[in-house]
C-alpha cells in the first residue's frame, strides 16, 4: 500500500483530505506542523508528502528543504498545497525542491491525477476495505520459491545442479504481497523472473534482511526491477553490529566494489531500519526473533491466511555440543532455545539452517551455523509440520545433500513423528491453501 504523509496545521482542511485518500486506498499518515511532519517523514519513508506552506514549527519550504536532505528519502516526492499564488512563491518552492505547487481549492479529481502522476502503482480506484485499505485476494493460495539456498558463497557447477548453487534467497506470495526473504545471489533471477511476469506493470514488493553478512545482500546490486522508476521495493532490516542497514547496503555498491551507486539506481527504494520485533505487510503479520549468529541476525514468521512460514537461515544451536538422548538433554534446552522453540511452536513450514553434519559441526563451534540432526530435533519438538533444511554448505555437493536429507529422515522415522522433511531446492515452490 502506498502512503502519504499530510502536513496541515489546519484540521478542517487535513480531515476530509485525509478520508478521500484513505478511501481510495492511500495509507495516510497525519502531522499539524513542519517539524513533527519531517520526524514522521523520517521515521515511515512516505511515497509522497503533501505540505501545506505556511504553518507553525516549520513552513512547507523548510519541510522541502529538510526531506531533500535524507538520502533515504530521495525517492519521495513533495508536494506544496496553498491558498496562494505568488511567483515568487512558486520560485521559492522549485529552489527548495518541490514536485509540484497546487493552489487551494483543490478538486480531488486533480490532486489524484497528481499523484498517479508521481508515485507508480497509485490507488486508482475507490477501496471497499476496512479503514479505507484496499481488498487482498485472501481466498488465494500461499505461495513460498526458493530463488537461492546455498550459504557462504555462490557455487555454480555440474556438482551442485539439482540443488542449486545461488545463496540466500526465497519468494513469498501471500494476501496481495510480494515478499522476499533476504538478497544473496538468487535474487538476480528472481529479479528477472518479476520483470517478465509484470512487464510495463509497476512492481511494488517488501525485501526482508536477516541480516547484512554478504551471502545475504550481494544479489542486490544486480536486482533488475530496481533499475525501473516505474517499481517500488521497500527493504526492512534490523541495524547492524558496526553500521545502519542503509550504510551496509550502500556500501557494498560503492566505488571500487560496484559501477552504480545505490543512489543511483532509478527504481522507488525506500530502507526502514526496524525498530519492533512485531509488524505488519499488509494483511500478512511479521514476527521476527534474534538468532544465535555473530553480529545481528534476525530470523522470521509470516502469518498470512493460508498458513504460516517461519525463516531462520543463520542459526547455531544454544549449547556448543549436540545434545544426548541418552542424558535426557533434549529436555534441557536452555531458557534462548525454548524462546525459540515458542517462536516456532506449530509453523506449517519451517526453512532452518542446517549446513553441517555432525562431525563438521563438532569443528565448527562458534561459527554461528547448525547441523541437521540439531534441526530435525528442534523442529520436532516445535511441532513444526515440514521442515526445509536450509544454507547449505558450498563444499556439500548434490549428493552430499541428498545423503543429509536421507539422514534426517531416517532420524524423523525412528521416533515416529508424521513432519515432513526436504532440502531446499531452487526452483521448488511451497503452496499452502488455495485450489
């Protein structure tokens, strides 16, 4: 949903402009002056921000000038509404950076077409949602892709063709979003895929970063709808040990590393460093959770109306040892393991890193990444219904993968549990609900 920030000191003006943009399906964001508007502008990265000129703490012109000043806000697109029509006025507002000066009154036929005009995928059409948010296809299938599974860095080659050589990176298609989970290498093809499937069609989607280590971002560089001005891509991340999410994800395209800078790149870009560890995509419910990963990684729950998925790419068991059945450990987890086994409890399907086996894990201690009988234990213990072991390891060929797979369902056998359990797979689609 696009949305616009309101800025009017005037409430008998801002109130019946702030229904009619609800009503056909702008999520609307409010401020009665300058600078409690640039904080909000700040804080939500609207599309556009529609400014009266003359108010208390801070006139339209400071407001301009403030917006252009946030690299995070190039994109937006500022747009002056006042009862006056002074030349100079209108000169002040180009010098400040304005995207367009409207003189009050203003038909709401106009003001829309001013915002098509500005903003691509606009609200077209009256909404019949609640609270003025548009209708989502809820009675549609949910649909989950991997684009990318491997960990560490990409392996291409004849030995890793089945299961794929791409690093992180999945699709989710629920309730009207597009969502992707993380940017390593095999966003590149999902990026073309989009770009086929959507044509001259604006794309608006969500990119969730787990966190910022490069096997997790260095597909973005070469993600082909955000060089389209006409597409609109959202990032959400948490801030990392050393810098912002925006500085990391910039800094890899800087010279020398890359040709274009991010600020460059012509698509509606738009990075909001999270805050909150619940949120909302629309009609699709995020959770997030911190993992057990050196600097700061997060790991995922998407509700939507068909089921729930749950991405945790990056993840050491708690404990530096696996744990004994014959001890009666397993029913010991530590107080940070039954948190996450409570962020987890009853997933439909579970995306989990499970990179070594159990002589590779005992020789990689601290490295922040699990073993597939850690995995299997865990998600049966969640009560998780399919499990998708995940991150694969780059020296782990087709075979060596096909034979953990083999592993973890023998384990899953033995105690008589009815979850299923895969290896990621580029290509595979995951469908909940629906037909």
């Amino acid at each position: 949903m696009k949305t616009v920030l309101l800025i009017d000191d005037d409430d008998f003006c801002r109130a019946p402009a702030s229904a009619m943009l609800r009503k056909v399906g702008w999520n609307v964001i409010e401020a009665a002056d300058g600078e409690r508007g640039i904080e909000l502008a700040i804080k939500h990265r609207p599309d556009v921000i529609l400014c009266d000129l003359l108010m208390p703490r801070g006139n339209g012109y400071h407001v301009c000038r403030a917006v252009r000043e946030q690299m995070e806000l190039r994109h937006t697109k500022v747009v002056v509404i006042t009862g006056r029509d002074f030349a100079a006025d209108r000169q002040s507002a180009d010098e400040a950076g304005v995207d367009d000066y409207l003189v009050k009154p203003i038909e709401f036929e106009k003001l829309r077409e001013v915002l098509q005009r500005l903003v691509p995928g606009a609200p077209e059409q009256e909404t019949t949602g609640v609270d003025g948010e548009a209708d989502l296809p809820k009675d549609e299938a949910t649909r989950v892709k991997f684009w990318g599974v491997r960990g560490s860095i990409p392996t291409p080659g004849p030995t890793t063709v089945f299961f794929g050589g791409n690093t992180s990176c999945v699709e989710l298609r629920a309730d009207g979003e597009i969502i992707i989970l993380d940017a390593g290498s095999g966003i590149r093809p999902l990026g073309h895929a989009l770009d086929a499937e959507f044509g001259e069609r604006p794309i608006r989607l969500t990119l969730l970063v787990t966190h910022t280590h490069w096997d997790h971002i260095q597909g973005f560089p070469f993600f082909l709808p955000a060089y389209k001005a006409k597409n609109s891509v959202h990032i959400l991340g948490y801030e990392g040990a050393r810098a912002g999410l925006a500085s990391t994800l910039a800094g890899q395209m800087e010279s020398p590393y890359f040709p274009i800078a991010m600020q460059e790149m012509p698509g509606h870009i738009v990075i909001e460093e999270l805050k909150e560890l619940k949120f909302s995509l629309g009609a699709v419910r995020v959770e997030a959770c911190f993992l057990n990963h050196p600097g700061i990684c997060v790991g995922y729950r998407l509700f939507t109306s068909q089921g729930s998925i749950a991405y945790l790419p990056d993840n050491e068991p708690y404990g530096h040892h696996p744990p004994s059945e014959e001890d009666g450990s397993w029913a010991k987890e530590p107080l940070l393991e039954r948190e996450l086994i409570e962020f987890i409890q009853n997933v439909d399907v579970l995306i989990l890193d499970s990179q070594y086996d159990e002589g590779e894990y005992e020789k990689h201690l601290n490295w922040g990444h699990g073993c597939v009988r850690d995995s299997v234990m865990l998600a049966q213990k969640a009560g998780v219904k399919k499990l998708y072991l995940f991150h694969h390891d780059p020296n782990h060929d087709d075979a060596f993968v096909a034979s953990l797979l083999e592993k973890a369902r023998e384990m899953i056998g033995g105690i008589g549990s009815s979850m299923r359990i895969e290896a990621a797979r580029e290509g595979e689609e995951i469908i909940l609900g629906g037909e």
